[in-house]
C-alpha cells in the first residue's frame, strides 16, 4: 500500500507538472523570463534617471515625513486560504490602520481589484504544486517603476519569492532597507513535492541562488516565525542579522461562543455529533503530502486491527493534493472521518469551540499558526514534539502547554495519550494559555 501511495503521488505530482508547463521551464526561461527581467531592469534604471533628472533641475523628489511609505511585495494575499497568506493581509491591515501608507504588489488580491494601493499584477504562473495558488516569475515593468521612481521607508519581501534578486539588488542600489521574512519550510517541501531526488536538489539549489543568497546578502533583516526555523533555513553564522517575525491572530478567535446553543449546534450540523459524549477531533490544515495527515488514521484504528483505538469523528477543514487519496484511505479504513473543504476563516473560531481537541501531525511548519488559533479559542491543540512547537509552547520557564499535550511523530501511543489527556482538561482553556 505504502507503494501504491508513493507512486500515486508521483503521478499526481507529474501531472501538476505538465498542467502548468513545469517540464518546459528551460524554454520559459530564455525565451519568457530572461527578457522580461532585463526590461524591468531597464525601466528601473531609466526611473532612477529621470528622478536624476528632476532633482537638478530643482523639482522635488521626496515626500512628507508624518508616516512611514511602505512597500509590500508577496505571492500570498487572499484570496489564497493559507497561514502565509492570511498573516499577510492581516499585517497590511494593521499598518494602514496606524496611518502607514502602505503599497502592495501580488501575484491576486481580493478579487483582483485594482487601486492606487492594490496592485495584483506581478507577472506570474501557477504554481504546479498548489495549483491554487500563483508564483511570481519576474517583478513586471509596474514594480520596477515604482522601486525605481518612488520614495520608500522600507520595502517587505514576503518569500518563498522567485523575484528577490531584482528587488534586493534595485533596493541595494537606492539604499532602501529591505525585511524579508521567510515562511516556508524549503528543504522539505522540495522532498515530499518532487519524489525525484536531483530534480528537488536542483530546485532547492536554483532557489538558494535566486532567493536566498541575495536576502542574506542585501536584505537589511531576515526573519521567520520562529527562530530555530531562521537559525536552519539561513544559516546560524547570519544569527545577528536573524529576527522572530511577530505573531497573533484576530481578535474573532476567542473562547465566547456566538450563541448559548453555538457549540451544539455546530457538532450537528458540521461534526454529525449530537452528544456530548462523542468527541471531536479536529484538524485544518492544507490537505498535502508535507503535512503528513494520514498519520491520525493509525491512532483511529480498533486495536484488533493494530491502532490505537481512539474514540470519536475526525473533522478535517482544508483542501488539497491529497484530499482524494484521504478520503479513499479513511473509506477504505472505515472511519468515521468527515472532510469540510476549505473554510472560510471568520467560520474557523466556532468549528474549534465545539471540538474537544485540536490535532495536527505535521512537522513542516514554521510557526502553525492553527494551534494558536484553537487554544485562543479554548480548543485544546494535540501537537508532536520538534523544534518549532517546543520553541513556542514547550521552551519557556513557564511552558505555555502541558508537556503531555505534545507526542514523538513515530509514537501512536502517545499520539493516543496525548488526545486523551487533552480532551479531558479542554474546558480549563476558557482562559487560553495562547491569551496569556
């Protein structure tokens, strides 16, 4: 079976390939990409002369000084459901409200709307292992003009990004300081995307090139969620120019519940639950090789048939590659296992509320951003031990979860222990260790 599975994504994985033409990224290069980049280069270089141009003859180039001018350049912005994404826009949100003018370019926005701040118009691809989503391939001749012609406090490069190495270079130029922050865990997607080992070391070697040398070497700060993910993903000898991206959530996820009869009427009509004695497991995450969902199957299992026994639904929210080969594995093991597709993220607070706990089995994450939402909304979160979760949760002189809430990834008995002990201490959360 564990063949069967492995070729089933190599399948899949080839076919997302030829869709997107994947397989004819040589071409796309020389014919599409090179000459692209050398004409945003040029309309930057010919801005940067006509603000030349402007200053001696005496017309001025600046702006006020009452806010800061910011540039935001990123993949991931709504209507894309991801973590990255959400915190995203949510970061954009926040600045303008505190009077910043902010500037976004993306690859989609919204509903692609068009304005004066909003500008989805990056050239870009599908991106072959998200087909959902789009990756930038060059930054436009729009972007250009702006970096070259515009006066900017600070720029915020979003990666991953395949147009780094135009914007740090154009922004080296000017002296424009330049965040980066990095978000994706590289080395293993690569691996579990692409089943051909050279192909993913190439990738990940093209990508070093074209992204993460020049964050490291122009980028005025890099950072990502969590330390130890900036420490292995840039290197520790970069340690003084490494920084902890802050994090939080909407204030929407919070343990009071909309209505008196919210949580009962969730597990009906979601959950198919309608007592209090059945519980709820609950997972939402993007539904793809990297995150490892069907590792819960085993625990679910009766014992006789070598799992773990545990009682109750899995809900599983989200969407994905592998939602096809779940749901054929969950039938095929006769669980009772309920997929909710992608939900909207203003539905999210109530689904965790009326579970009994929050589980994940993944190990690709670089903040997961879904534990915090759950135990902000009193849901208790099931997470295994590595080194992102036990820097947020566990490494503290006053752990912020019981070290019994966490399990070794090979361990389903203690996955399984794990559940219980989390289940049966959910209700203490009304006051969430998230919110303290």
């Amino acid at each position: 079976m564990a063949t069967e599975n492995g070729l089933g994504r190599q399948l899949s994985c080839w076919i997302a390939a030829v869709r997107t033409h994947y397989l004819v990224l040589l071409f796309f290069t020389l014919v599409v990409y090179f000459p692209r980049l050398c004409l945003s280069y040029a309309v930057f270089f010919l801005a940067q002369l006509l603000r030349l141009i402007a200053r001696l003859t005496g017309v001025a180039t600046g702006r006020p000084v009452a806010n800061r001018r910011i540039l935001v350049v990123t993949d991931y912005l709504p209507p894309q459901t991801h973590g990255i994404a959400i915190r995203c826009h949510a970061y954009i949100k926040e600045m303008r409200a505190k009077g910043h003018e902010v500037i976004v370019f993306s690859t989609a926005y919204e509903a692609n709307k068009e304005t004066s701040f909003d500008h989805p118009n990056i050239p870009a691809v599908v991106n072959p292992f998200n087909l959902k989503n789009r990756i930038g391939y060059t930054p436009g001749v729009k972007l250009a003009w702006f970096l070259g012609a515009h006066t900017w406090d600070v720029v915020h490069l979003v990666y991953p990004s395949l147009i780094g190495t135009f914007v740090l270079s154009t922004c080296a130029w000017r002296r424009i300081p330049v965040y980066c922050s990095h978000h994706v865990e590289m080395n293993m997607f690569a691996y579990k995307l692409v089943p051909i080992k050279f192909v993913a070391e190439f990738g990940l070697r093209m990508y070093d090139m074209l992204g993460l040398w020049p964050a490291i070497k122009w980028g005025t700060l890099n950072s990502a969620p969590t330390l130890c993910f900036a420490r292995d993903h840039l290197g520790k000898e970069h340690e003084a120019k490494l920084r902890r991206v802050p994090s939080g959530t909407h204030n929407t996820f919070t343990p009071t519940p909309a209505s008196s009869t919210e949580r009962r009427d969730v597990r009906l009509a979601k959950f198919g639950v309608d007592s209090e004695d059945e519980k709820v497991l609950l997972m939402v995450q993007r539904l793809s090789a990297e995150k490892g969902t069907e590792r819960v199957f085993q625990a679910l299992l009766p014992k006789e048939e070598g799992g773990q026994g545990v009682k109750g639904v899995l809900a599983v929210a989200g969407d994905g590659p592998s939602k096809d080969f779940l749901v054929q594995e969950a039938t095929r093991l006769r669980l009772r296992v309920v997929f909710l597709g992608n939900v909207p993220h203003q539905e999210l607070p109530q689904l965790y509320r009326s579970a009994d706990c929050f589980v994940t089995m993944s190990l690709s994450e670089t903040f997961g951003l879904t534990c915090l939402e759950a135990m902000m909304c009193g849901c208790p979160a099931v997470m295994p031990f590595c080194s992102v979760f036990d820097e947020i949760w566990l490494d503290k002189d006053k752990p912020l979860t019981p070290k019994e809430w966490h399990y070794n990834i090979e361990s389903t008995e203690e996955f399984a222990a794990a559940m219980a002990t989390a289940q049966s201490s959910g209700r203490l959360l009304a006051s969430s260790p998230a919110q303290r």
